[in-house]
C-alpha cells in the first residue's frame, strides 16, 4: 500500500501511482528530450518533459493513459509541447477504445491537474492545447471514462479549470484546489479587501476539495495519499456508462438548466463567505465542517441539492 501524500508526489511519482503496481510505461519520456521550443529563445529554463508526464498502465484489465502535470516546473503551466503530450495521449484513449467493445477492457483516462493554466511565455500555443484537449473529451465523452484527479499544491485554475469541468467524473482530496481564476489573480484584478490571496482559510473555504464537494463541483473527495487516489481510479473504472453520465456535470441542455438554476440560487444568497452556501445547503453549523475529518465529514455534510436549485 502507498500511504505517500498526493499532495507531496511529483507528477512522474503521481502518473505511477495512480495505475497497478509495476504497469505503468510511459510516453515521451524524458530521454526524448522534448522540450518547449520558445523558453530557450526567452531565456527559460526547460524541462525534457516539459512539465508534463503522460504514460499508459492497468487499472485492472483496464488500459488508463495517464497525465500528470508538475506543478514545480513553472506552476503546471500549459505549453506547445506539455499540450501536445496532453492531447496524445487523449487521441491513444481514441484508438484504444475504437479497438474494444468488451465493458472489462474499457479504457480509461486519468488526468491529474496541477496547473495555473496557460503557459503566458508561449500563449498561443497553450490556448490552442486547451481547445484541443475540450475537443477530444467531446470525442471521448460516452467511449472513454476522463477523470480529473485533483490534490496537488498548486491545485487546478485557469483554461485547465475548464477542462477538468468538462471532464466525466472529478475526485478531489480536502486539499486540492479547483477553479476558473486562481486567488493571486482575484486579488490582483479585484483588490485585497474583496479577496486576500494570502489569506489560506479564505482560499480553501472557497476552492478547496470540501467545499468543491458541497456545492457538486466534485463526485468525490478522498484521502490525501496516493493509494485512495489509485483505489478510487480503480473503481471508477468499473462504473458502468448511465452511473457516469448521471455523475457529470455539464453536457446536455438538462444539465446546463440546472447549473444555470443553481448560479441564481447562490446569486439570490449573495453569500459573504462560502459558509453561507453551506448552510444554505443544510447545515446548521458549518463553521464545524472546516475542522472535520474527512470520515466525520462525510458522515455529516448536507450537499446543494442540484434538483432543488
């Protein structure tokens, strides 16, 4: 059993974590020496993985392609190469898939977020990663269980928070973070006293796993180690298509009408903190849920109710 901390792991260390022990190959690997050609002309630092670890393994009988994004090397950024990675991998799951049609050997992608989002030294280029990968997952959606898998310490903001809304299913550690803007941005766009980035209860209140999970932002929240994650992929794998489809969050108008119902309802709150869509959710002291263990929280947490919204 690896009880090593999600949250501490590498992408490299993450990416063979997450499949069956000794399964995993990986992809474009470092000896390939596959480097972002605009950093050197910048005067960067490069990385021959260039951030980005993508590699194939079992979960199972399962086929998983793996991607793991390393959030030390220039915040997870996303580039042309990291991005290109991404989007390989995501057209393997394609041909796998297209190559099976027995539920026991279904493949399944893990994309494990750690990420600010696009890489601003090659701008262009991570944007255009970003509307690839949504594309495939289009592609994939109903084939290809995709699942985001987010615990690290830069957490999951920027184009790639779309892209892990977009995908099936999200599992979130308490400590993972997820979001369309990250806090430095708010409060550099907004000013301090309407957010302060540096203020670590108000960022976790706001975009960490407990609070991702009480509003249905994730489908579930774990353990912060590397094993949960593995045993969480490894069940996920076995979910059948009607159990995953009623689990997403976005992709049919049905959905669509009832996040959109949902804004309004928090809209109407107008919440001063994340404590107030708690207990509007139903419970009754939720600054007790900020200390809880996972297991009591679990045990006791109300979720928005997304058919009342």
């Amino acid at each position: 059993m690896n009880d090593q901390r999600f949250l501490e792991a590498s992408a490299r260390t993450r990416a063979e974590g997450l499949v069956d022990e000794g399964t995993f190959t990986e992809l474009i690997g470092p000896a390939a020496k596959q480097i972002s050609p605009h950093l050197p002309v910048l005067g960067e630092a490069v990385e021959f993985d260039d951030g980005v670890v993508t590699g194939i393994g079992l979960l199972g009988q399962h086929p998983a392609i793996v991607i793991s994004q390393e959030g030390r090397f220039i915040g997870g950024s996303v580039g042309e190469v990291g991005g290109a990675k991404m989007f390989g991998a995501l057209m393997l799951a394609d041909e796998l898939a297209a190559q099976t049609r027995d539920p026991a050997h279904r493949p399944i992608v893990l994309i494990s977020f750690e990420t600010g989002g696009v890489r601003l030294h090659e701008a262009n280029a991570g944007l255009l990663a970003h509307a690839e990968c949504m594309d495939m997952l289009q592609t994939l959606r109903g084939r290809v269980p995709v699942v985001a898998l987010i615990g690290s310490k830069i957490g999951c903001f920027g184009g790639m928070g779309f892209v892990a809304a977009a995908t099936d299913l999200i599992v979130m550690s308490e400590s993972g973070r997820l979001g369309l803007t990250g806090p430095e941005v708010i409060e550099q766009e907004m000013g301090r006293n309407e957010f302060d980035a540096s203020d670590r209860a108000l960022v976790f209140r706001t975009t960490g796993g407990k609070h991702k999970y009480i509003v249905g932002d994730c489908n579930y929240l774990i353990a912060d180690s590397l094993e949960a994650f593995h045993q969480q992929a490894s069940l996920i794998a076995d979910l059948s298509w009607p159990e995953i489809e009623a689990m997403r969050r976005i992709g049919s108008e049905a959905k669509v009408r009832t996040q959109m119902a949902l804004t309004r309802k928090i809209n109407e709150l107008a919440p001063a903190d994340a404590r107030d869509v708690w207990a509007a959710a139903g419970n009754s002291a939720p600054q007790s849920l900020v200390d809880m263990d996972l297991e009591t929280f679990l045990s006791n947490v109300q979720r928005l109710s997304m058919e009342e919204a």
